[in-house]
C-alpha cells in the first residue's frame, strides 16, 4: 500500500468519523434509538419499481386462486381433489422467485379446504425418506395415493416490455392451467394481466 | 461554519479518494497468469475507487467466473447492470448526460463516463446467463438471454441519437472548413477498421454466439416448447457456420453402444442392464482470450503561429490479447472443430468504425478550442506561454482519458459446439498447445462445459449435468 493510499484511508477515517459525530441521532443498530426501519401495509401498493413486486404476487395469487376455486371441477368435486402444483416457468426478463406464486396459491387453496395437496416431485424423494423412518413396510398402494394426483396445475410468467424516449411500458401475464393428468386435458385456465407504465422526467439529473 | 467545513472535508476525501490505488489497465491485462491470478483479483476486488464504473465491474465479474466463482460474479454483473440501467433510465434531459456531452465535446473524450457499447451490453447477459447455466438455473440462464435482446433496443435508440448528433457536429465543423470526413493518416486504426471481418458484420451488437447460446439454454430450460428457434434463425442469418455447431452421433456408433454383444462362441449375448439410451448431449463452450482495451490516441501537429500545438485525440484499440486460434474436440467417434462464433474483436472495431465520424467531428471541435486558447496564451504571454498552455492541455486531456476505459477482460473469443457422445466417455479439447480431457457422467441427459481460456497458463473447466 503506498504511502499516498495510507493517508487516504486515514483521512477517510478520521473525516467519516467527524461527520458522523455531527449528523447521527440514532443508528439502525440502536435499540430505542429513532432508525429508518418502519414497519408497512403488507398488503399496500408497491411502485418502487416497475419490475414483478409484492403487489403483483398478491394480486396474481387472489385472482388466479379465486377463478380455479370457482371452476366446477373444484367447487362441484364430491370430495376435495387430490392436486399437484407444478413450478411456474418464469419466461420474462426479471429473475422472478416463481415459487413465491405457487407457495402463495398453495396456501390460499388449502385454507379454502377445498383441495388436497400432494407433494411437489422435486420434495418427493425427501417424503419418501421421511416415509421410511416412521413406516417399515410401505404397499404399493400406499406408494400409488402420494404419487397419484387428481389433476396438475400448471403456469406460466410471461412479459413484454417496450420502452421510447418518454416511457416504459411493461406487461405481465401470469396464465395457469389444471389439467388432467390420465387424459392431459385442459379442464380449466385462467390469466391475470399486469401493465405497469414509467414515464421518464423531461428534466433531471 | 460547520457545516462549512464538512462541505471542505468532504471535498477533500472526494478527492483523495479519486486518487486512490486503482489498477491500470495495462497492469491489469498483464497480470492474468496463473501465478498472478489470484493477486489480482483480491486487489481488483480490494480496489474501491472505480466501484461506479460501469467497466470495473464487467472486469470483476469476468475474473470472478474464470475463477469458478459464479454467485460472485453474477453479484458483480448485477452491480453494472444497475449502473447501465440507471443510466438508461435518466431524464430526457440529464444535467449529467449534458455536462459530459459538453465536456467531451470541447474539453477531453475522457470526460464521458464509459457505459459500453452494445457489443459490451450483449455480452454481460450472454456471460451472466452462462453463471446461471453453471450454477444448474438454466431457467435464469434462459432470463439472462432475453435480457440480452431487451437491452439492444436502447442501444439501438441510443445509437439512432448518435448518428443524428454526427451528422450535426459533421454539418458545423464542415460550416467552420474543417474536413471530418477524411481520416487522418496517422490514425494507428485505419487500416484494421477495412479489414473484412469488420465489412463483414451486419451490425455492431449482435453476435451469433449469444443467439446460438441462447438457443440452446431454451431447450434445456424448456424442452417440450421450441423457444430457441427464433435465436437460432437470428444466429444463422448472422453467420452461416452456426450450422457447425450441431453435431450428431453417427447412427453407427450408437447402434454399435446398444447393439447386444457377440459372446466368443458367436452367440449374442444380452449387454448387462443396459440403459434405454447411452447417448447424451455435450455442449461446449470456450470463452477465450481477452478483447482489445480502448485507449485515446492524440495526433499532435503544431500550429503556425508559434511554438504551440494541439492534437486531435480519437478513441483506438491495443490489440487482443491470449487469444486461441483454433479448437479442436475429440471423442471416441467424433473430431470437431467449431467455428469461432464469437469475436469480440471485430465487433469493437465495427462499433468504432460507425463511430468515427462522430468521434473526429468533436475531436476536432475540441483540437480547435485548444488551439484557440494556446493561440490566446502565445498572443499574450508569448510562445513559451502558448507552449505552456498547449503542455498544460494536453497532460490534462491525457490524464482524464486514462480514466476512459473499456471492459478490458471480455473475452475476445467465443467458440461453441454442441454434440453427441455416449455416457461415461472421455472427451479431449485442444486449445492451441493446450489439451485437456473431460469424462462424461453416466446417469445425465446432458452437460454444459465451460472453459474459460485466460491465458495458456491460466486455463479452467467447469461443468454442470442436467
């Protein structure tokens, strides 16, 4: 490290040091201090960013979970059907947690009680070991009702985004379908599109 | 007061820390030995006084993958990706964006902030995606990629403005008799922006590679959909030897691997469990060498009127560096040589190329302000006050322009080549002198090799199976 590099990391020091001392009342850290941290309507809007947020996951979650609850293979079913939820394929331009979307409908259908859940295929193994602990001997039967599913849903994200000199425009589609495994037949789909638009400022930094 | 004296302190470490270690570029294309590797990346990542440089951190992130470190290195893309789209998302008019067209116009190129060319722009997706691949999210891989065509369309927009603002600053320096559509003869770049492999682009920012890579991260990310044709159609309008990628098994050589085994006595016999399919799809790419690093070449001529000079200062390229010239792959049935899909270097000379007559209007602009000032100096201070003012100009200019730098660490080639070979075989690939060997899984569908071909001593392979 050169001498020069030296006495800038101690400037640095000492100068960061001084002008904190001035302008701190409290930090993060400080237990009983005022901090930046607040706590938030979860449940509010949020337009920090145009990019897939928490607004769009909420909203996308109700609308889809209410259409499927609607449809008569669900509300009509003499018993609850036994479901299988696949992943989400994430096909747009964000690194969006698509896993998020089917936890979020999981839940929502489960506190309907109007649907049964299996396993997802990926956690299935991880069942198995689990069956294997507490049961010693598993018929095939039993082996056939965890991996059995009435029917599979399935879905998609997809996006468009399109941008010129004053805005940019993006669109969400969130489609998904339940389909029946044994015929591969489409019983039921449903959408739910997002557009959000940013205008850029005409004067700025 | 106090307030006061923060404001001067503050400046102070402002400007402290603009002198802080930082390594050159030429420092840094030197030191990617094996040997040295490690050292520079430690002082690279150490290096806090480029952090808002767009360059600094496609240079990190390079380093980081060839490392095998690939959650760090799609940090440090992330990291120029939100620098790129701050940028893009500024005001029409931005105070920031002014003050460096008015500086670069008249002062020094150096004082434009360097946020890539679209070659640069495509490229930091391919290469992310390619982390992603590795760490076996061939979804976010598949992200990545269409990324890389979003982000063409600002370029595209931006470069539609460029030409317009060429075209004017063409228009007044001609108003003013200055020639600007004749390169000057001295420029080291004349010769290399006629060569073929630039006349040959189509365009400055697309590259076969990307769009063949592309293409292939869809079918594995999404198998039973065919979303990488459209890649692949682009890819092959770019090039025609894309088509050289894709190699099958002979037909023979799979029947021969499935074909039940001949006992010594002339029965057949039935091979020990043998699978479905023995085959498996073998993707490899070779990221190679690194591309040529921008500098600022001055053309310094002196001017009648006395001792003083000024100097038409224009961007330029030192040459790429520890590049492969050719690849060679071989398995027990296959010898493959895939076609050089990438080369970065042709594309940064186009880029210059459609550049130029913008970059000599406004190196122009800025040799006459100069000479004016240098000729103000001489008429009032005399020659040596005029060669004072050309001196003091011109180390001012050369210090800002050190500051222009480019991603120096992209790579310069790109070979990719996707094959069939059977499982558990080992596969050879030559570069140059250097060969390596790889052995095959025997319980995967496929895998994805990634060399990365620093230097010839610096050399590494990564592989993910699907």
């Amino acid at each position: 490290m050169t001498t020069f590099t030296k006495l800038s990391l101690t400037t640095t020091l000492l100068l960061s040091s001084f002008m904190m001392s001035g302008c701190a009342t409290g930090g993060a850290g400080m237990v009983g201090a005022s901090s930046n941290v607040k706590y938030g309507d979860a449940k509010a809007a949020e337009t920090v960013t145009a990019d897939f947020g928490s607004t769009d996951l909420q909203s996308t979650a109700e609308t889809l979970t209410q259409s499927l609850l609607e449809s008569r293979y669900i509300a009509k079913a003499q018993q609850p059907p036994k479901v299988r939820l696949r992943a989400v394929n994430n096909l747009t331009y964000e690194h969006i947690d698509t896993k998020a979307i089917t936890d979020k409908i999981r839940i929502k259908l489960l506190k309907s009680g109007q649907v049964r859940f299996l396993a997802d295929t990926a956690n299935l193994n991880q069942v198995n070991d689990e069956r294997d602990l507490t049961t010693t001997a598993t018929t095939k039967t039993k082996m056939k009702a965890m991996t059995d599913s009435d029917y599979i849903i399935t879905g998609n994200v997809r996006s468009i985004k399109k941008a010129n000199d004053d805005m940019k425009d993006v669109y969400y589609n969130v489609s998904m379908e339940l389909v029946d495994p044994q015929s591969g037949e489409i019983l039921w789909a449903d959408e739910k599109e997002i557009r959000k638009v940013t205008a850029k400022s005409s004067v700025g930094w | 007061m106090a307030n006061k004296l923060k404001i001067i302190s503050f400046s102070l470490l402002c400007a402290l820390q603009i002198n802080a270690a930082s390594i050159n570029s030429d420092t840094l294309r030197a030191s990617l030995s094996k040997p040295q590797f490690e050292q520079t990346l430690t002082t690279l990542c150490a290096d806090t006084s480029d952090q808002d440089e767009f360059w600094y951190w496609l240079n990190l992130a390079r380093m980081q993958q060839a490392n095998g470190d690939f959650n760090s290195s799609i940090g440090s893309f992330q990291k120029s990706f939100n620098i790129l789209d701050e940028y893009e998302s500024r005001a029409k008019v931005s105070l920031r964006n002014v003050g460096s067209l008015l500086g670069s116009a008249l002062l020094s190129k150096g004082a434009e902030s360097y946020y890539g060319k679209g070659y640069e722009r495509t490229l930091m997706h391919t290469l992310n995606a390619l982390n992603y691949a590795m760490l076996g999210n061939f979804e976010g891989a598949s992200v990545e990629m269409r990324r890389m065509e979003q982000r063409q369309e600002f370029w595209l927009s931006e470069t539609e403005e460029k030409i317009k603002e060429a075209a004017e600053e063409k228009a007044k320096a001609e108003k003013e008799g200055n020639n600007v559509s004749t390169i000057p003869s001295e420029y080291s770049m004349s010769a290399m922006l006629e060569d073929e492999s630039v006349r040959k682009l189509a365009n400055n920012y697309q590259d076969p590679f990307s769009y063949t890579l592309s293409s292939i991260i869809s079918s594995i990310a999404f198998p039973s959909e065919n979303l990488g044709e459209v890649s692949l159609k682009r890819a092959l309008s770019l090039n025609p030897d894309v088509s050289k990628v894709f190699v099958k098994l002979p037909a023979s050589a799979t029947a021969a691997a499935s074909a039940p085994k001949v006992t010594a006595k002339g029965k057949k016999g039935t091979p020990p469990e043998a699978p479905k399919s023995t085959k498996m799809d073998i993707t490899v790419v070779v990221l190679a060498g690194e591309a040529p690093a921008v500098t600022i070449e001055k053309i310094r001529f002196p001017l009648f009127n006395g001792a003083n000079y000024t100097s038409i200062d224009l961007p330029a390229f030192t040459p790429p560096i520890n590049d492969i010239s050719v690849v060679t792959i071989a398995t027990d049935k296959l010898r493959l040589q895939p076609p050089r899909l990438l080369q970065t270097n042709a594309l940064a000379y186009k880029t210059l190329k459609d550049e130029l007559i913008g970059e000599l209007s406004k190196a122009v602009v800025r040799a006459t302000t100069k000479a004016i000032i240098a000729k103000q100096a001489s008429d009032n201070f005399g020659a040596f006050g005029g060669l004072m003012a050309s001196l003091a100009m011109d180390v001012g200019s050369s210090m800002a322009d050190s500051g222009y730098r480019n991603w120096e660490l992209l790579p310069n080639s790109g070979y990719l080549s996707k094959f069939e070979a059977l499982q558990g075989e080992t596969f050879t690939i030559t570069m140059n002198d250097r060969q390596e060997s790889f052995t095959l899984p025997k319980d995967k569908k496929g895998v994805l090799v990634l060399v990365s071909y620093i230097t010839n001593d610096n050399i590494r392979i990564d592989h993910v199976a699907y």
